[in-house]
C-alpha cells in the first residue's frame, strides 16, 4: 500500500496526502479484490504509466459519491419537509371544516337513543 501511495504522491504532487491515499488505496484495493488479475510488477508498471490527470480524475470522482450522496439526502430531506408540510396544512383544512361544522349543523346523532335529532 505504501508504495502505491508514494507512487501516486510524486505523480501529483499538488494532491494532498489523504487525497494520495485514497487514491493509492482505491486501484490497489480495485487489483486485490479481483485475484490473478495481474502480478504486482504488472501493477507497478501500470500504476507507473497514468499519468497525473488520470490519478485526479480517480480522486474526483471518489469524492463525488460523498457529495451525490449529500444532495440526494438533502433532496430527500426536502421532500420529507414538504410533505410534512402538506400534511400539516390539510390537516388544518379539516379542522376548519370540523369547527365550521359544530358552528351550523342543526342535526346530530343521539347516542342514547340511537337516532339523529334536531341540535336543541
């Protein structure tokens, strides 16, 4: 892992060393998951050849899963909100209709006899 590492940081020397690492991290981690894939001389020599644009690109969009993530989340959080919020303002109407309803009606429902009577 550290040689990867180190190979990565002298290729971009602007990264930052986490950045290094995750990158160094993620093809090593990419090549061992997948075994006979290729030898450690076949990875070196590969990992050799990219060249420092490649080695950001796989940074970027490492790092872009963490920030679609995040927007997706807050999309979700949005939506719940709004939804809450629907919610909120129906249940609002109802109770209006329901007061509305105490105020005029001019029948109800008797439970003791069972029969809707005129509101006395």
């Amino acid at each position: 892992l550290k040689p990867a590492i180190a190979v990565v940081k002298s290729k971009c020397t602007g990264m930052s060393d986490s950045d290094a690492q995750l990158v160094g991290s993620e093809l090593l981690a990419a090549e061992v998951l997948k075994p006979g894939r290729s030898t450690r001389e076949e990875f070196a020599a590969w990992l050799n050849e990219l060249t420092e644009a490649e080695l950001t690109e796989y940074a970027t969009r490492r790092k872009s899963f963490k920030k679609n993530a995040l927007n997706e989340l807050k999309e979700y959080q949005d939506k719940q909100q709004a939804d809450k919020d629907e919610l909120e303002r129906k249940r609002g109407i109802y109770q209006e209709q329901v007061q509305k309803a105490r105020k005029e009606r001019t029948m109800y429902f008797n439970d003791k006899t069972g029969k809707v009577e005129e509101v006395p």
